[in-house]
C-alpha cells in the first residue's frame, strides 16, 4: 500500500493554537476560542507591515487598544459592551494576520468570508451578536478610521494631507492617550495589556 503523502486528501484548514484548541478556519466553533490566543497572535502581528518607526513592530493588538480608547473619546459613556465589540474589532487577525489595504484590492473579496465567520464565531464566544448592530459597526469603524490616521502620521510615514484624504479626519486624542498609544510596545506587554482590557471590559 503506498504511503499517504503531504499533498493527499483535503488541504488541512485548521491551526493548532497554544492553549491546544484546533480552529476550523472553514467553520469556526466558539468553543475552540480562548482570548489568550487572541491575544498572544495579535500582539505578535504587525500592522501596516511592519513599517513603522521604533523599536517594535505596532501591533494589532496595540492597535485594537487604540481604536477603543479613540472611540471612549468620541463617545464618552459608552458602555462596556460596545467597547469589547471595538476591542475585538480586528481579532480574526490572530489566525489570518492583518493584510493591507492594497494587498486586499489586489487579492479581491475572497478572504472576506473566512474573516466574517471568524469574527461571528469570536462575537458569540464572548456574549456579543453575531452581527454587530449598523450603529455600533459604524462607530467603531469611524474610531478604526481615526486610529489609522494617528498611526499613519505618527509611525508609518504618511503627510498629514495624504492621511487626510486616505484615513479621514485627525481624532484629536488626548496628548497623553496619544503618547501612551502610539509608542509601540513590546509583543509581551501589548499582549498584557490588550487581556487587561478584556477583563476590565467583561468583569460586569
């Protein structure tokens, strides 16, 4: 009898994460989530391709904390709940990386369904909807759109006319917040950092 090969079979679309968990990337199961691994993948994945200024990489899990600290300065009572839906507004990235915007132009929609799936599958392990109210997706969109304009002209090199037209309006955080979350920090303490928001966020 031959020998089953590598290339035998169905392609395997699971990843293997560090808690042990098995994620089907075809049909994600809430129950194979852990926010430990979201949080570990995130803070080990580079936004804007990693070219930015510092000694580390910006990740999206630095990134994830600066859209919701972006969207409390927008909305300053917003509850908890809308803001672990933007905490958690990019966490399919932690199995599928964050591509660019140009690469995603290039690439088409395809990617689109597996991002959905998992991005509903992580809403439901976490007590959010799998379909986020329009409202609430606009909002944090609007917040998403504010932090890569932050990000584009403080650490990726873009003019500020070129970000404007790109990334919409300067959100006009607070200095300090500013100072805070746009020097990027180390895998280990975005990694920290981005758990400590989820505990705060769902302690209630």
């Amino acid at each position: 009898m031959a020998k089953a090969t590598l290339t035998s079979g169905a392609p395997r679309a699971w990843q293997r994460m560090l808690s042990g968990r098995r994620l089907d990337l075809l049909d994600p199961s809430p129950l194979d989530i852990e926010i430990a691994d979201i949080a570990h993948g995130l803070a080990r994945t580079a936004r804007w391709n990693g070219q930015t200024r510092g000694a580390h990489i910006f990740s999206v899990a630095q990134h994830s904390l600066l859209v919701e600290a972006v969207m409390r300065e927008q909305i300053p009572r917003m509850n908890d709940r809308t803001g672990l839906a933007a905490l958690l507004h990019d966490s399919p990235e932690y199995v599928i990386g964050d591509m660019i915007s140009p690469f995603k132009a290039v690439i088409g929609n395809a990617y689109k369904m597996v991002e959905h799936r998992l991005l509903a599958a992580i809403h439901i392990r976490f007590g959010l909807p799998a379909e986020l109210d329009p409202k609430m997706t606009k909002a944090i969109k609007t917040a998403d759109m504010g932090a890569a304009y932050l990000e584009a002209t403080r650490l990726a090199g873009f003019a500020e006319p070129e970000a404007k037209r790109l990334f919409g309006r300067d959100p006009c955080l607070a200095l300090e917040l500013e100072a805070d979350y746009l020097t990027p920090w180390s895998a280990s303490k975005a990694e920290r950092r981005f758990l400590a928001r989820f505990e705060t966020l769902t302690a209630g």
